[in-house]
C-alpha cells in the first residue's frame, strides 16, 4: 500500500483520528484531567466533580466530531475538484472541445486518472486533426472530381452537392437545402426516369445543342441514423466514343483477317484453276472448284454470324416445359444432366435460350473435357432460374475471364469471339445475366441466370 495513495491517507488519518479519541479518554480519565480536579480541590477549594465513562466517551465524541469532518475535507476536497473538472471536460468533449487538460499534480491514484485523461485528451485531438485533414482531402477529390455528386435526405432535400453537381443541375449555383424533385421537374424526361428508380441507369439527354450520355449510379444508406440517396451523374460520352470506335476497329481487324484468309486462297485457286483450263488440264478442275467452294461457304457462315448478333430479335418468353425442352435440346448436344429439373416452369424464349446452351455445351466439350464431365444442372434461387453448364477442362486464365464475354474476344484459332457475347446479349434481352467462373476442383461453370415471372421481363 503506497503512503501517497488515497487508501494511505485515509489510513494515517483514521489512525491519527483513533489515536486523538484514546489520548482524550485517557487524559479524561486518569491523567491529567483527574490530577488537575484534585489540584483545583485542594488549592482553590473548587470542587467540580470526576466525569464517569459515559461523561468520558460523551466529550471524546464532541471533540472528534469536528476532527473527523476536518479530516473527511481533507481526504475529499482533492476528489471534489477533481470530479468538478472531469464534469468540465466531459462536457467540453461532448461539444466537440477536445484542447481541455486538467493540470493537477498529484503522486497518487488521481494523479493516475488525472494523466490517462489528459493522454485520452491528446489522443482525441490527434485524430480529430487526422480527420478534419482526411476530410479536407475527401471535400477537394470530391468537389473537383468530374462526376457530378448529389446526396440528398428523406425529404430529397439536397445535404451535399460537388461542383460538377451544381454546374450540371443549378448553373454553378448552391445546391444545398433545395427539393431535389423540384430542380429536376424541369429537366429531360429521361434524366427525371433514371431518378426515379432505384437502379442504375445509362441515358442520353440533349445538352448545348448535342446528345450526352451519362450514367447513374444510386445508392441509400443511413447516415447518423436517417434515410439518405447518393446520385452519381457520370458523363459518358467520351468514353462509349471511344469504346465504339475500339470496337469498330476491333470489328474491322476480325473481318479484315477472315475476308483475307477466304480471299487469298479464292484468288490463288481461281488463278490455278484459269490456268488448268488454259493448259486443257480439266481433271484437277472439279477439286479446285470443291475447295473454292468450301472456302465460299466458310465465308458465307462466317459473315452471317455476325449478321445474326446484328439483328438478334427480341425475346418472346413463353412458359417451357423442362423435359421436351430438354429432350430436344439433347438431340443437338451430349451432356450429363447434373440434378432432376424444378417443378417449376422456366419463362424465356426457347428458341434463343437453345441456342446459347448449345453454344455454351459446345464450347465445354472442345475445351478439352471428357463427356462424362459437360454437365447440366437446372435450379431455382428465389425469383430466378439458375441454369449452370460445367466442364472438366483447364479453366479460364484471370485475363480470358474478364474478356471472354466481349465481341470479337477468342482464344480459338478458328473462333469469331461471338459465341459468349451472343449468349450475354440474349441473357440480357430478357432480363438476366451470365457469369464466367473456374471450379474449385478444375474446370469451368458458366452461370445463366433468368428471371422467372413475366414481370421481371417487362
């Protein structure tokens, strides 16, 4: 036990407060109070009589009562002052007033106390400085970012707005405090649409005498425990420029590579096949002509497959039926059905729905699995049709991952790139989705996912 400590005190102040009583009694009781009665008794005539032990304990009482409450002033009064700056510094801390410091030096337990409050003071302020900078840091990247920022409250009343935003939406003017809904009420109708949904959204407006795309992102969250919607305006017009001119030229480089290798041999075998007429050599015509031929048709299925992406028809979804769906699907290609169908009808259009399966089986069995693995499995996941096509061939590297789902992208020597992005577009047409992904234990699992109602379709 420290002797500077609270515990210590107290001890040595109880301990002199008892040691005071016992000197009082006993001075009451046997010396000097006795000897100084007997005195007064015999030398003044003044008799004042013995006080008994009750008497004895009655004025030892009397005096240790303020000695005590002297003593308790003094054990306390540093824990008052203490407690009245703690009240001070608490209250300054929950108005956001992190610079109060008690400056008491004490060698005991609130000596201790007084030091963690400080060091919890000066930890506060370190990082309320870190924030106020990240904050900063955060309010310039996004005030002088070129995507146009709005958040907005449970009321769509505007709580931030960036510079884009203001300059877009309200001429470069404030955007905060104001109804949102009303500031739109005049713009294109197609901007007003996107915001009233709650998905993102990709639309053109007229703007200074030209069409701009953007695209809208939207989020809702809680901030400090209410409702908000961020908006994302992000002008796109550029980039789909430059997106559609690198898929033209994309296109013109696939072309241009197949129509050169039809062509040239066309050209060549047409010149041989001129010059075997010209030297009466009609045998070996039949074979030119046959590979002239082949060469044509290669080239004719090669232009009517992008003629085919190029008009792909809307979707008619219908209820299917899964086992003549399936049946009629396993008269085209070879695959283990993995689970036994739903109960439950698919809605799609089975015509084009057919189609992409046929492709996705295909490409499974040239990417070098055994028959035994190309398998098929049929699931319903809440409101959608899960339809998984596996194989057991080397997978997909990260980079054929994230491109084989574009137009034109092939790994095949002799591949066109549409396959995939045919099955992408027409899982698209009808509301879905598809996604590309390598199994755990080898091979590939390509996912298409279709909603199951009409509605979803609409």
């Amino acid at each position: 036990m420290r002797l500077r400590s609270l515990e210590g005190r107290l001890a040595i102040l109880l301990g002199v407060a008892a040691l005071t009583g016992a000197l009082l009694y006993v001075g009451v009781t046997h010396w000097p109070l006795p000897q100084m009665l007997a005195w007064m008794h015999d030398s003044l005539g003044v008799t004042i009589a013995q006080p008994d032990r009750a008497e004895a304990v009655t004025l030892c009482v009397v005096i240790l009562l303020p000695l005590s409450w002297w003593f308790a002033h003094i054990v306390m009064e540093p824990v008052k002052r203490l407690l009245r700056a703690l009240e001070g510094a608490v209250a300054s801390y929950r108005d956001g007033d992190f610079s109060i410091s008690i400056a008491l030096d004490r060698r005991d337990e609130l000596g201790d106390l007084i030091r963690v409050h400080n060091d919890l003071g000066q930890t506060l302020r370190e990082q309320r400085q870190n924030l106020a900078q990240r904050e900063l840091l955060l309010d310039t990247v996004v005030q002088n970012t070129p995507v146009a920022l709005v958040l907005t409250d449970a009321n769509s009343r505007v709580a931030y707005a960036n510079i884009a935003a203001r300059h877009l939406f309200n001429e470069g003017r404030s955007l905060n405090g104001l109804d949102f809904t009303q500031l739109i009420a005049a713009a294109p109708e197609a901007l007003r649409k996107a915001t009233e949904g709650s998905e993102d959204a990709l639309f053109s407006v007229e703007m200074d005498g030209s069409e701009e795309t953007f695209h809208l992102s939207q989020r809702a969250f809680r901030l400090q425990g209410r409702p908000h919607r961020l908006q994302l305006f992000r002008r796109m017009t550029r980039e789909l420029s430059r997106q559609e001119v690198a898929a033209w030229k994309r296109v013109i480089r696939v072309v241009s590579h197949e129509l050169n290798n039809s062509l040239a041999p066309i050209s060549s075998l047409a010149h041989s096949g001129a010059e075997l007429a010209r030297r009466g050599d009609v045998q070996r015509l039949p074979g030119v002509f046959a590979t002239i031929g082949e060469r044509a048709r290669h080239l004719h299925g090669f232009i009517d497959g992008y003629a085919r992406f190029a008009k792909l028809p809307a979707p008619r979804p219908v209820a299917v039926a899964w086992k003549p769906f399936l049946d009629a699907l396993a008269l085209h290609c070879q695959f283990q059905l993995h689970e036994q169908p739903p109960e439950q009808p698919g809605w799609f259009d089975p015509a084009q729905i057919e189609q992409v399966l046929i492709n996705l089986i295909k490409n499974a069995h040239e990417s070098g699995s055994t028959p035994e693995g190309v398998t098929l499995a049929l699931n319903v996941v809440g409101h959608e049709l899960r339809i998984e096509v596996g194989d057991r061939g080397p997978g997909m590297s990260e980079a054929v991952l994230a491109q084989a789902l574009l137009p034109f992208y092939s790994t095949k020597r002799s591949g066109t790139g549409l396959g995939l992005a045919l099955a992408r577009e027409i899982s698209e047409a009808h509301g879905g989705r598809i996604a590309l992904a390598n199994r755990e234990d080898g091979g590939l699992r390509v996912t298409l996912v279709l909603p199951l109602s009409a509605a979803a379709t609409a």
